[in-house]
C-alpha cells in the first residue's frame, strides 16, 4: 500500500555536486545488509534472428539490442512512499534529498508544534553539512553562522596559553532548523519570514503530534504505527520505506536492537545560553566571537558564539554557548536527570525542567573551580540543562529486508564534544539518497548475495551501510578518547587513544579499503 499525497509541479533540474566523504570498495564483511526479493520487470523483446547469412544474424543481433534498450527503458522506477520518523535536522535534510529525486515523503514528528524551541546547541557547519546547505539550499554558509578561526587554550586567569587552528563556523539548532523546513515545506518563521519552498518532483508533509510506538511488515512494504496525541487514538501509515530519524534516544532503534547498550563513561555535560547583549562589557569582550577552552583537574568548558534571537549575526545580538564537562559530585547521576515533575529523563533534562536546587548546587561548585569570568557567565544563564554524557552505534543500518534505515542520533550518537553529530547525519542522509535512487532510475537489480528489495538496490544499500557504520563508529571512538584526554588518568586516555588507532585499522583494512 501507499500514501495518496498531493503533488507539486515540477522544478528545474539542479546540478548536483558528487557526494562527498569517504569513498570504500566494499569487500566481504561481517555487517552484511538484510537482503528481500528481487524485482525484475519482464524484459520482452523479439528475436528476428533469421536465416544462416551472417548479415541476417548481424541484423537480427542489431535489432535485439535496440529493442532490450527500449524495453529496460520502460523499467524505470516510480516514485517511492518514504516515511520519516522524526522531524529534525537529520530528518529533514535526508527528507530533501529523497524529495528532490521525486519520491513522495510524509515526515512524522511527536512535538505537537512546528514552532521549535531551540536545545541551545551549536551546530557545527563541517564539510558535509555546509555542502548540504549550500548545494542542495543553496545557503550561504557565511549567513548561516559564525565563523571561529580557532580555539584558544586559557589558563586559570583566562590567558591564552595555546591555539588550535582549526577554522569552524557554528550556527545554532533552530537557525538551521528553521531553514530546512522553510526550503523542504515552506514553513515560515521569524527566522524565515520570506520562507519559499523549494518546488520538486516529490512531495512534502510535515505532520506533527505523531507518537511512533513501532514499525512492522505490511504487505509488500512497511507500516507505521502511531498514536495521535491529540485524540489518542491509534493510527496506521503505509509506505514503501521508512527511516528512523529520531534522536539519540530513538524509540525504533531500541525496537530493532533491544540488547543494545550505550557507553557511558560516567561524566554529565551542564549547559546554557546568555545573550551577549546582557554581559558586562568587560564580559561581553572576553567571550564575544571567541572559541575558548579551559581545563581543569578532571574537567573542562568550552564557549563560543552561535547566532541570537531569529538567527541574528549582528554584534551584540549573538549567544554565548555555555558546555561544561564535569564528573557529577554534589548529587548522583540518577538524581540530576530527575526533572522538576519527578520524571527521570534517559540522558537530558531539557531547558526549564532542571530542579532548582541541582542547579543551584552546581552554581556553587562552579565558584570554587571555574576561573571568575567563567563564573560570571554561569550566573547569568536563565535555562541551563543538562545531559549524561552516552555514545553508541547501531549494529546495523538497514533492516526489515532494505525497508527501514537508521540514521542521525538514531544510528549513532557520538559524544558531543567533537561537535560531529550533525556533518554524521549530512554524511549519512546523502549517502542513504544516492543508494536509493530518484524517480526513472532502472529498477532494483539482483545482488550476488540474493535477490534485492523490491525498492532499492541491495548492493548499493550495502556499500553505504558499510560506509557510514565504518565511519559513524572510528567518530564515535574518537570522541570518547577526546573526552577521556581532560577527564581520565593518563592511563584511560592512552587506552582510548590506543582504541581509536585499532579502530581505524580494523574497518580499513577488514572491511573497506579507500579507493
């Protein structure tokens, strides 16, 4: 079965710029995708071979080969019925892709609103992000966020003692949340007040209010099963695949690896905001437009600066990112992820539900360890939250026979202090649009390893799927180890360090060799 959505006319084609990224030769492995039947169409043609003159058989050959081409030109693919779960950055930007090569996508995410608050979170605009948003939205990366040409390393008077020359340019979550809805379905905000969609062959809804609680087999393809919070009552979408997009804590991911467990090295990560127009000037000009690191015994923080309220880039106008890395002390894990109504929060107690005294608490710890402008900055912050530093990969990528995909925070969650998390996502959601295929594609072949999906190609499914899960876990392990090189004994960090090197051998040279 699938979805009936309405249609939008046709745009000009836009040029494409190969995906980027690693490029593998994919060899025999232990993570081989699941492979479903194979979907051949009839290949008719009729054999004019004739008499036994060699220019009658020359003929005949000729005219067998043109008429096989016309046939498989016939066999072209329709559009596919994709079912997004998840409404964010990862989904969106995979959404676009898929609805750029025509196939039709419904987009089903559980806030109950379009009108996103924002985490607070940086968005890094890496290599693959920034390419997204300028190839494909055609955003200029240089008004979409703020460039830092590099860290400063402080002491405990916040005088530099080091850079890292690393250039990185860091947008916020709601700025390129904003935009991507504003180009995938014309949503307009205060961020994007003249928001225009950009017209394709496929079709776009974003449907809010949406509590997936599972996926299951239907017929030839797959269902969705859902619970509309509104009325509560249980609603069923049919589609041809679905991608589960929906965060670190994603409920389908726990469906399809229910053993699954995280890494969790035992260390929280505090958070906040503060508009650099309400800082002391004094303040304003230590943070302001500066990437800054500090570290102290067993713990660190990091600031910069991400665009203000409705994306504003103007002086004054920007955020200070607050991150603070440290082992929890005046309470236990359990109890700082306890909200304000008593409910205990996986790994993130949001903005406005974080128990007063926790905080005020950590307040406390923050004047006896931070450097005092630091410490200032702390004071200042109106919503803080904080997360339990997890990571994890999936074992997998693709399941129910090429029908379901993991990708994002869904397939791998990084710890966030190598600021990767959304250049994986971009990495993954334009792989995972390259292997399915656009609408006139010649239909799904067979693989040697079996018969392919009746929807997608299965050999290219597993290139990608070895691709991403090679280079998802070599970013995970890596920021595990850069994590441990501020929190651990020296011991732990070389151990890690030692894990990363392992890694990259491993998935280079047992299961992909770069081309």
């Amino acid at each position: 079965m699938s979805l009936a959505l309405q249609d939008h006319a046709t745009a000009e084609s836009v040029q494409k710029r190969p995906w980027q990224g690693p490029s593998y030769n994919v060899d025999k492995g232990p993570w081989q995708s699941i492979i479903g039947r194979m979907w051949y169409g009839p290949l008719s043609y009729q054999d004019f071979t004739s008499s036994e003159n060699p220019l009658d058989t020359t003929l005949s050959a000729r005219m067998a080969e043109k008429s096989a081409a016309a046939s498989s030109l016939a066999e072209r693919r329709g559009p596919l019925n994709v079912v997004i779960i998840g409404g964010s950055i990862a989904s969106l930007m995979v959404a676009f892709l898929l609805k750029k090569k025509g196939h039709n996508i419904t987009i089903l995410e559980q806030s109950t609103t379009s009108v996103r608050e924002g985490t607070a979170a940086g968005v890094g605009l890496a290599l693959h992000v920034r390419t997204f948003f300028e190839d494909e939205l055609g955003i200029d990366g240089n008004a979409l966020g703020i460039l830092h040409k590099g860290f400063e390393v402080l002491d405990q008077n916040l005088n530099v003692k080091a850079f890292i020359p690393k250039p990185t340019r860091v947008t916020s979550w709601d700025c390129a949340y904003y935009q991507l809805r504003a180009k995938f379905d014309g949503l307009k905000s205060s961020y994007v007040k003249d928001a225009e969609m950009i017209v394709t062959k496929g079709t776009a809804i974003y449907e809010v209010g949406k509590k997936v609680l599972k996926v299951e087999p239907e017929g030839n393809g797959m269902a969705t099963v859902v619970e509309d919070i509104a009325t509560g009552k249980s609603q069923r979408y049919y589609s041809d695949i679905i991608i589960a997009a929906d965060g670190a804590n994603s409920s389908i991911r726990r469906q399809l690896n229910p053993n699954l467990a995280r890494e969790e090295p035992g260390y929280v990560l505090w958070r906040g905001t503060v508009r650099t127009g309400d800082l002391p000037s004094d303040t304003r000009a230590a943070f302001e437009n500066r990437a800054l690191v500090w570290a102290g015994t067993y713990t660190y923080a990091i600031t910069y600066t991400i665009p203000g309220d409705d994306g504003s880039l103007e002086p004054g106008h920007g955020h200070i990112n607050f991150v603070w890395y440290t082992w929890p002390t005046h309470s236990s894990a359990d109890d700082i992820l306890t909200d304000t109504t008593g409910h205990r929060h996986r790994s993130t107690v949001p903005k406005g539900k974080l128990r007063p005294e926790i905080w005020k608490a950590q307040v406390e710890i923050a004047k006896n360890v931070l450097p005092t402008k630091l410490y200032e900055l702390v004071c200042l912050i109106e919503t803080p939250f904080v997360t339990k530093v997890t990571s994890m990969c999936a074992p997998k990528a693709a399941y129910f026979d090429n029908k379901v995909f993991l990708i994002g925070d869904a397939l791998t969650q990084a710890q966030p202090n190598n600021g990767q998390g959304a250049n994986l996502a971009a990495f993954a959601a334009k792989g995972l649009a390259e292997a399915i295929g656009k609408v006139g594609d010649p239909a799904p072949v067979a693989s040697k390893k079996g018969q392919a999906s009746p929807f997608v190609d299965a050999g290219k499914i597993a290139k990608w799927e070895r691709t991403v899960l090679a280079t998802n876990e070599v970013v995970r392990v890596d920021s595990v180890a850069f994590g441990s090189r501020y929190l651990h004994t020296r011991f732990w960090t070389f151990w890690r360090y030692l894990r990363v090197w392992l890694f990259r051998w491993w998935y280079k040279k047992l299961l992909c060799r770069m081309e």
